[in-house]
C-alpha cells in the first residue's frame, strides 16, 4: 500500500514542477513620428508594448507589416486608423488603435 501512495505522490509532484509560469500579459502601444504630415509622405511608428514577441501592423491604407517597428508612405489625404495587435509566449494578444491625420 505504501509503495502505491509514493508512486502515485512521486508523478504529481514531477508534473507540477514540470509546468512554466504563464508569460506576462501583453499590452499594446506605439508611438507615431510625423503624423499630420502632408500627403505623400512617409510616418514612421514605434512600437512601445510591454510584454510582445510578435507584433502586426494595421495602417489603415490596405498595408500590412510583422515587423516589430515600421514606417508607410501615405498618397492621399484623410484619417487612417492604424491598429497595433501584439501577442506574448503564450499567444495572448492585445490590439490598439490610432487615428492618424494625413493633410
């Protein structure tokens, strides 16, 4: 009886041990260097998340970026919503949005 009880103690211990901390949930920010410029021309965004491994990027002018900073050339006037979407080790992911103003 006792050797059942160890065994069985010995593999719930090995499995808690086993299992790594959740990562830190991610939050989602950028910066935007010259917004409100005058059409046709390039913004530039920096990512400031907490917690990211991987990062997409929405301009809001049919443009997509995986890179963790980027910039885009805008043609045309008008307000763009550009939204940042990050995910942690565990793939949780948090998104936010700006809008940007292209004279």
């Amino acid at each position: 009886m006792f050797k059942r009880s160890f065994a069985i103690l010995l593999i719930v211990l090995t499995n808690a041990c086993n299992n790594e901390p959740d990562a830190p949930l991610p939050t989602a920010n950028f910066y935007v260097d010259n917004a409100a410029c005058n059409s046709g021309c390039y913004v530039y965004f920096y990512d400031q998340s907490s917690h990211a491994v991987a990062w997409e990027w929405d301009f809001g002018n049919g443009i997509f970026s995986t890179y963790q900073n980027d910039s885009v050339f805008y043609n045309d006037p008008g307000l763009y919503e550009v939204t940042l979407t990050v995910w942690n080790a565990d793939q949780i992911e948090d998104a936010v949005s700006k809008t940007i103003t292209i004279n």
